[in-house]
C-alpha cells in the first residue's frame, strides 16, 4: 500500500478544522471521525475500482444474508488491512493524541448476538483478503445488542444507541431505495397471455435504504460491500394531522415504519415468535433480492437464465428462508416467469447453514401472523408445499408419518428449516459432530430424500482480528520464530513446533501471556475497579448465556472448590481467577439468575479473608467484541463446557486456541476437531459423550438424584444455593436448584446433565491446577495449541464453502 502520510496527517488535519472549526484541541471523538474520515479516504479509490472490476467482468457472487452482522469495531481493523496502523498511530501521536484513547471512542458495532453474527463478520473479512466477489446482506439496526450493567448482580439492559454520532463507516445510497410492502390483499388479473397475474392491494409502504460499508481484505487492493438496509416510510409523518394537533397520530405511520429496523432482537439460540422479527426478516430479505434483480436486469434485461451462474445467496440460518418464496415471488409476479422456469432459478440459487439443533431455535411461524403479514407470499409457500407433499406421496406412498412429519406447513405453523432444506441446493452444518448429528438424527428424513445436498463446514475465525490485531505481542512472536505470512496463511504456525524443546523461547511465550494478563487486570481495574491477580491462573468462561452452554456447571465447581478450601487446611491448589463474561436474553429468567448467581458468589469468595489470594470471581459487565478482543490473549484456560451434542461448533474456542490458552471441555462442536489437532494431552476433556447423551435420553434413564446422594461436594453445593449462603436471591436459586433436582414446568430434572457431568468436571478442573503448576509443561501445550490451529482460519471454511458450493473465482484488483 502506498500510503502517503503527509496527506493523511493533512487530512486528519482539514477535517478537524472544517468539520468541527477546532484544531488540535478537538475532543477525543471529533479526532476518531476525523481520523476515520480520512481513512475512509484512503479505502475509497479501491472499492470503487473492486465494484467496477466485479461488474465488467459480470462475475459470480455470493450474496451473504444474515439477519446479523457482529462487526465490531473498524478502525484499527481497518488500519491493520491496509498494512499502514503503524504509520497512522505514529501520525496521530506525533499531532498529540493517543491512539488507545482515540481507538476507544469507536462504538462497538453490536448488530448480533453471538457467535452466528460474529462469524458472519469473520467471513465477510476472509472472503475480501481472499479476492472473492462477496456482498453481505443485512438490516441497519438502530439500536444492537443492548448495554448490560450489572446492578445488585443482576442484569440490566439499555439501549445500545451505537449510531448516536455518524457512523464515519457508512455510506447511504438513497439513490439505490426500494419499497417493501407488507399486509393488504391479494388481487388476481386475468391478462391476454392466458396468466393470472398477482398484486397487493391496500399494503403498508416501507422504503428500504441501504447503507454501505467498505470490507477491507488484508494486503490486497479488493474492497468488498456489506450493505445494510433502514427502514423509513415514504411519506414521512401525517402533516394534516399533525396541523389539527394529533401529534402522536401524525407520526403513527412513520413510527410503525422505522420499527422495522429499530432494535435487534437479544436472542440467542432462542425464539422470539414476534410479528415484528418476521417484518424484519422480509424486509430486509426482499430488499436485497430487489437489488440483486435490479443490477442483473439492467445487464441481461428479463432474461433470467444467468440468474443462479451469478449469483449464489447463503442463508446464514432460517431467519432470511422467507427469501426464498419472495423470489419466486419477484420472478413470477413482477417479472413474468411461470412457475418451473422461478423455481428453476430459485433451487439453483440457495444453500442454507444450520446453526443449531436446540429443538426452541427451530423457528417456525404461525399462519396467521404470516399470512397476515405477507399474504402474496403465504400463497407461494402453500404452493410449493402442495408440490412438494405430491411428490413426496409418490415417494412414499405408504408412509403417512413421513408425509406428516416432512409437510411445511403443518398443525398451524410454517416450518422455515424444512422450507430451506426443501429449496436450497445446500445444506450445512457448521462443525463435524453437528452435520453428522443433522444426517443421522434432526433431519434423517431429509437426508434420506436429499443426500447429495447435505455437507458439513466447520467453523472458523480470522486471524487477522483475532491475533494480529487483539494480541501484538504474541503476533510479533509468531512472526519471529514461525516465520511472515501467517496472516494470509495460518498453516504457517506449524513451524513453532520445531521450538518444542526451546526453554528460552518457551519462556518468552509465558511471558507475554503474563503480560497480557497485566494489560487485562488493568483494564478491569479502570473499568470496573475489579481487582485480579496476574499471578493467578486466568479460567474465562465468555459467551452467551445459555443452559446449554453449563454455566451453571463452572459455578458449582467454584463453590464446591471454596469450600474445599475452608474444608482443608492442607489444600493448597494454584491460585485461580474465574472470569465470565455473558448476556441473558431479556426474556430468558432461568439465563438471567445463573448471572445473578455468579455475581453473588463473586461477591461471597472475593470478601471472605480466608481465600484471598487463592480464588476470586469476577464477571465481565457488557461482554462484546471489543471486550472478548481484550480478554482472549489474556486467558489461562478456555471453557467449553456445553452439554455434548448441544453445541453446533463454537467459535470462541477457535479464538482462545489461536491466543494459547488450553481447552478444557466436552467432546462438542469444533472442540472434538481441536482435540484432533492439539491430541489430549495438550488439552483437558471430560465428561459424557454425544452418543452416551443420546442414549440416556432414549431410556430416559438419568436420574439426578442418583449423583448427588454419591458425592458430598455436589450435594453441599446445591444445598448452599437454598440455603442463604449466597445472599438475597433466595427465590432465583431455588428455582435453578429445583431445576437440577426435580424439574419445572413439566421439564425433566437437569435436562443438560450438569449434575451427571460434576464430578468429571472437577477432576479435569484438578488436572488443569497440576498441569499449570509445571510451567515449562504447561508453556509446552500452549506453543502447540498456537501451533496446530490452522484448520481454524475462517480463510479454511471459506475456501470450503468455494469449493463445494459457491464456485467463485478470484478476481485480483490490480
Ligand atoms: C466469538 C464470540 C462469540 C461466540 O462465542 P462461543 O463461545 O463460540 O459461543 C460470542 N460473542 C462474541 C462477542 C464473540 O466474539
């Protein structure tokens, strides 16, 4: 990159002046959109010239649709992938400023829940540093994932109001507006070719304006788009009204407009079952496609048979599926295919991921909210299930239960997974152990019917954000002993292999984890004037909250090893700092206790004298990327302890790998593939299998109670949860005690086997302190994990996802 840094300080500079009339003495934040502006600046030439490359060469896209984009923050992103961060701080810091500081003024851009949302932003990163045409589709939420403070330990949330300044980032297209109708009813014309032709009559009006975002690949001139859609309504408030003094009646239609892309639902792994989220999805779902169809026609005209060579639309889950009868839809009644030849275009132009096989986040959606809604496309869907069900009579003569079982629309409800499935030419999960459990078990039907369209691609992460950027310390290292290129390439960090036996070169590598562990507690101190112990082993547990996910378990070990340690004078483990850090979705009370729960032991070991020193529990406030960026090169341990067969893949495992902390987990998602590569023992693994899982749910032969009578520990700990130990919260822990003993709600006890997996638990948890003891050992597994952790580059995954179903071709901007 030829960066002229003179321009960029002059810049920096001019803004600073024209924008804010204040020179160097301008606020903090003026700085960040001064400095962003001018990098903005620095990317623009090379976006256009991808977006001219990409058209005149009419290349095969993906279109990536995804109700969620976890982006983060983009500045030193941004500044990374150009190759010119160093000569930019040095430019800010030479005019006086700080980058650290300026850096934080950068709101982090929440618009996702987790780790689907974040991998759809790793993605977006691969596909550009490795040339590939690619745009990603999605809505521009107002307001992302909520701000959680923690009060009297429990949840609060607030509105993220992420866009309260400009987003320097984005660029609005209004030229490029399109209308959404939702609601009115179906009119039907008989016209002289003999067709009915089909409108909406009496429908809501939404205008959908993009937003776009520059995605900068690492060391590479192409510039890829995410492009984002806002909804407004195009007549803006009720002037009439609003000059005879109705002023809330004035701005209702608006109002009900601009709801649509208002908030981003907190669910993770979790229904929401609201009208309004299936507004959003249509929204931005039909939005894209109009734009997609707009470029096409514009070259090829009405012709549609180029369609599905030039464009490939991945369904990141079933929350964009609705797009797939809305091109029917577009093709059939806007633009005069007949049925076969759409749904010819339409079957070659889909492929859908699975994220999950948790039987709530299937979504499914009543039909007469959808009808209601979308009453043109609710015809198509009953359409295509009318086919689908006669071939599968065909099929299946006999087999009434199939045909039941498989049916779209079925007692009610519209299944959007077997919608996907029935239409796309792809379907995926997202880790080994996942796509073998969807062929076997949670779609054996559809496997069954369609083999050849089943596949599985593992997750992954990009190093770039995730070492390179997060962690510069071991990154120089990296490069020093391993050699350059890792960052386009992480198979690179096999050469660290060779520096197994190195004891200078293993101690360079604890220390640089002890300094980020440095670099950690003080932030934490000038946060949350949290104090942590660097000396301590640092045990994270960071993601969303979740039963699955066993939180739960990691605070039980915690108060049975506290009272171990008051138990036994001669019990003397390593001291140990556990960290969380995890949002509850709002409606989710059993999620939000174990927060409250974790808070309140916190609060019971960190004041009680006669452990200092030997454990504390701190939980991370508002946990986010910007957050999880600072935490991960920081950590001893990872855990990964979800129920087996419960967690699709994981990601944070992957980044906790890259940063050198070492698993401790159950044999789920990716963790059974890092096993593979890291082998176990540079790892810490325990509990039941998948298939043991399984096995004890088909004889609905677990029995909770059973565990607890045969160990003490367990049993003090449940009892502590009812008995006050813990504080105030009496009623919430109860609750998660009776969950465990007996099942609520007609639920059976422990549905996630927390109890049956305890004591496995701790004596991995046992392991872990010994292991950690012997420094240069434990210095030894941490060089491996970094070492093996190739296959979890998003740069991986993406090149499978190439490969075997999109097809594209690189194309170099020169
Ligand atoms: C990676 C990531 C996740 C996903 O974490 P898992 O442990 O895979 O569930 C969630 N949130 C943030 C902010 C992340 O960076």
């Amino acid at each position: 990159m030829d960066f002229d840094i003179f321009a960029f300080e002059k810049s920096v500079k001019n803004r600073l002046k024209k924008q804010y009339d204040t020179d160097l003495h301008a606020d903090n934040h003026d700085v960040y959109d001064a400095a962003a502006a001018a990098v903005l600046d620095v990317i623009m030439e090379n976006w256009k010239k991808t977006r001219l490359a990409h058209q005149k060469d009419k290349v095969r896209h993906i279109y990536y649709f995804s109700a969620e984009f976890l982006m983060g923050r983009a500045l030193s992103n941004n500044l990374i992938n150009l190759r010119i961060k160093d000569q930019a701080v040095n430019a800010l810091e030479k005019m006086g400023f700080n980058y650290n500081t300026i850096e934080e003024q950068e709101p982090d851009a929440g618009l996702g829940n987790g780790g689907l949302g974040r991998l759809a932003a790793c993605f977006l990163d691969s596909l550009a540093t490795l040339n590939y045409p690619a745009v990603g589709y999605g809505i521009r939420y107002r307001y992302g994932m909520f701000e959680q403070r923690i009060e009297n330990g429990f949840q609060v949330e607030y509105p993220d109001n992420w866009l309260k300044n400009r987003d320097p980032w984005e660029i609005r297209r209004s030229d490029l507006a399109v209308e959404v109708l939702f609601g009115g009813s179906v009119s039907v014309r008989h016209e002289a070719d003999g067709r009915d032709y089909f409108s909406l009559e009496n429908a809501e009006r939404v205008t959908a304006t993009p937003y776009d975002t520059p995605i900068v690949g690492y060391d590479t001139k192409t510039v890829n788009t995410l492009r984002l859609w806002e909804a407004s309504s195009p007549e803006g408030f009720d002037l009439q009204l609003f000059n005879d003094m109705h002023y809330k009646r004035a701005v209702e239609k608006q109002n009900s407009a601009e709801d649509i892309s208002r908030v981003l639902y907190p669910n993770d792994n979790g229904p929401s079952g609201k009208a309004l989220r299936l507004k959003q999805q249509y929204f931005f779902c039909s939005a894209s496609l109009q734009d997609m169809i707009r470029s096409y026609t514009a070259v090829y005209g009405q012709d549609f048979s180029k369609f599905a060579d030039l464009h490939v639309i991945q369904l990141n889950d079933t929350h964009p599926v609705v797009a797939i009868p809305e091109l029917m839809r577009l093709l059939m009644d806007e633009h005069r295919l007949e049925w076969d030849e759409a749904w010819a275009v339409v079957t070659k132009t889909f492929a859908y991921t699975n994220h999950t096989i948790l039987a709530e986040a299937l979504e499914k959606w009543p039909i007469d909210i959808f009808q209601g809604l979308l009453p043109r496309v609710y015809q198509i869907v009953e359409e295509i299930n009318r086919r689908f069900l006669s071939d599968l009579r065909t099929r299946f003569p006999d087999d009434y239960d199939k045909q039941n079982r498989m049916s779209i629309i079925r007692n009610g409800m519209i299944y959007m997974a077997w919608l996907a499935i029935h239409a796309s030419f792809s379907v995926n999960g997202v880790a080994a152990l996942h796509s073998e459990i969807l062929r076997t078990q949670e779609l054996k039907d559809w496997a069954h019917l369609y083999p050849e369209k089943f596949n599985n691609k593992t997750n992954g992460v990009t190093q770039r954000r995730w070492l390179l950027s997060a962690n510069p310390r071991l990154a120089s290292f990296i490069t020093k002993y391993a050699g350059s290129g890792w960052e386009t390439d992480l198979s690179v960090l096999k050469n660290l292999e060779t520096y197994i036996d190195d004891t200078a070169v293993l101690k360079e590598l604890l220390e640089i984890k002890q300094q980020n562990k440095e670099d950690l507690a003080a932030w934490l101190k000038a946060t949350q004037n949290e104090f942590l112990d660097p000396e301590s082993i640092f045990d994270v547990h960071i993601k969303r909250l979740h039963e699955y996910k066993r939180q739960l378990l990691n605070v039980l070990h915690i108060i049975y090893l506290y009272n171990r340690i008051l138990d036994d004078e001669d019990f003397n483990p390593p001291a140990r700092t556990f960290i969380f850090g995890a949002k509850a979705a709002s409606g989710y009370r059993r999620a939000k206790a174990i927060i409250k729960l974790i808070n309140a032991v916190a609060v019971k070991i960190n004041t009680d004298k006669r452990v200092r020193g030997k454990i504390r529990v701190v939980f991370v406030e508002n946990y986010r990327v910007s957050a999880a960026e600072k935490i991960f090169p920081a950590a001893d341990v990872s855990e990964q302890i979800s129920t087996a067969g419960k967690e699709a893949s994981g990601t944070g495992n992957m980044k906790f790998m890259l940063n050198g902390a070492l698993t401790l987990g159950t044999l789920d998602g990716a963790n059974i593939e890092i096993v593979e590569e890291v082998h176990e023992q540079n790892a810490f693994i325990f509990g039941l299998k998948a298939d043991e899982i399984l096995a004890m749910e088909k004889a609905q032969s677990y029995n909770p109670r059973a565990y607890i009578d045969r160990n003490a520990g367990l049993a003090k700990a449940l009892q502590q949860l009812t008995d006050g130990t813990f504080g105030d919260a009496r009623p919430f822990f109860q609750e998660l005690y009776d969950s465990l003993v007996y099942g609520v709600d007609g639920q059976r006890p422990d549905v996630y086997y927390v109890l049956a997996d305890f004591d496995a638990y701790c004596r991995a948890q046992e392991s872990v302190a010994a292991a950690y003891t012997d420094r240069e050992g434990w210095a030894k597994k941490t060089l491996l994990n970094i070492a093996r952790c190739a296959k979890f580059s998003s740069d991986r995954t993406i090149e499978d996802y190439v490969r075997d179903i999109w097809k594209l071709k690189k194309i170099k901007i020169d």
